[in-house]
C-alpha cells in the first residue's frame, strides 16, 4: 500500500470549501436585505408624499394661500422610497427649529417624483431640479417667481447634514431676493 498523502482536494477538504462558499453567499444576501430595510419605508409609518396627489393643484392652493400670508411657497420634490427624503420630512414635523421657520415662512407642496418617473413635467416646470437627486426643492413667491432651486443635489445627502445644516439650509432661502 501506499503511505503518502493523495494529492487533490479531501472530502473534509471539500465539506469545509462548501461551509465557507454558504456563509459567503448567505453573509452577502444579509447585507443585501439590511440595506433594503434601510431604504425601504417602515411598514404602518406615515409616508410624506402622497403619491396621487395633483401637484399642479396643491401648487395653485399654495400660491393663493401665499398671497393671503405673505410667505413664499416651498416645493419640496422627492419619493417616499427615499430615506434622504423622509428625513428631511421628518425635520418639517420634528418640533424643532426647522419646523417653526417651514411653518413661518412656507406654505409648503410635496411632489411624489416615484423613482424619477413620476410628474416629470411639473418637475420641467422649475427646471429639472431633481437631476442631481432627490430631495430637491424650488421657493417661489407668491406670484410663482423662482427665487431659489437645487441644481447640485444639494439636499440629497441630508442624512449628513443634521437637524442645524438642514435649518440653515431653509433659512437662507426664507429671505433671499429675487434674482440673486
């Protein structure tokens, strides 16, 4: 007989490569599902844009509502799949600062974009200020001048901006002149 060791890949050998391959594919498919579930909207929660909503009718209602006010009109463009997007929502309804200058000095419409599929050509209307992603907004005046829209994605990191980036970000808009 033979003493030396058979050159090749052993069934133990094998059992092991097979463990290994599994615990790969299903590591993988687990990180897969985390970052679904990240940007996935939790079941049962509110969502911030109502995805049959008429954006050209809540805009006319806004700028009625603007000229009574006196404040200007925030169109605020985004989707409920996206987890920038809910945030920033959450910002208007949190309590904080953000919430009291939006509700001051905005009279606020949220246009349902889907997944850049969705009223594009109110989005042409202003530009196409979702190129760079989403949340994107325009502010208005009350006779729907244009005094400020997002080109560069501006908002569309505003997980990272924090509660004081995202209020300074609308606070800024709030009295900007026309043309500047």
């Amino acid at each position: 007989m033979d003493s030396k060791p058979k050159k090749g890949v052993t069934p133990s050998r094998w059992i092991l490569l097979a463990l290994a391959a599994a615990c790969a594919v299903a590591s993988t498919l687990s990180l897969r599902n985390v970052h679904a579930q990240a940007a996935a909207p939790v079941a049962g929660a509110v969502l911030p844009y109502d995805e049959s909503a008429d954006p050209q009718r809540d805009l006319q209602r806004a700028l009625a509502q603007a000229r009574k006010t006196g404040k200007r009109v925030l169109v605020v463009f985004g989707a409920n799949w996206c987890p920038d997007c809910r945030l920033l929502d959450k910002e208007f309804h949190a309590g904080g600062e953000t919430e009291k200058l939006v509700h001051a000095r905005y009279e606020v419409v949220k246009v349902d974009v889907g997944r850049f599929d969705k009223n594009l050509d109110f989005v042409k209307l202003y530009g196409e200020p979702i190129k760079k992603g989403i949340p994107s907004v325009v502010v208005v005046t009350p006779t729907n001048e244009v005094v400020y829209q997002t080109k560069a994605g501006e908002l569309a990191d505003a997980r990272n901006m924090g509660a004081d980036g995202i209020y300074s970000f609308f606070r800024d808009k709030a009295d900007r002149p026309l043309g500047s």
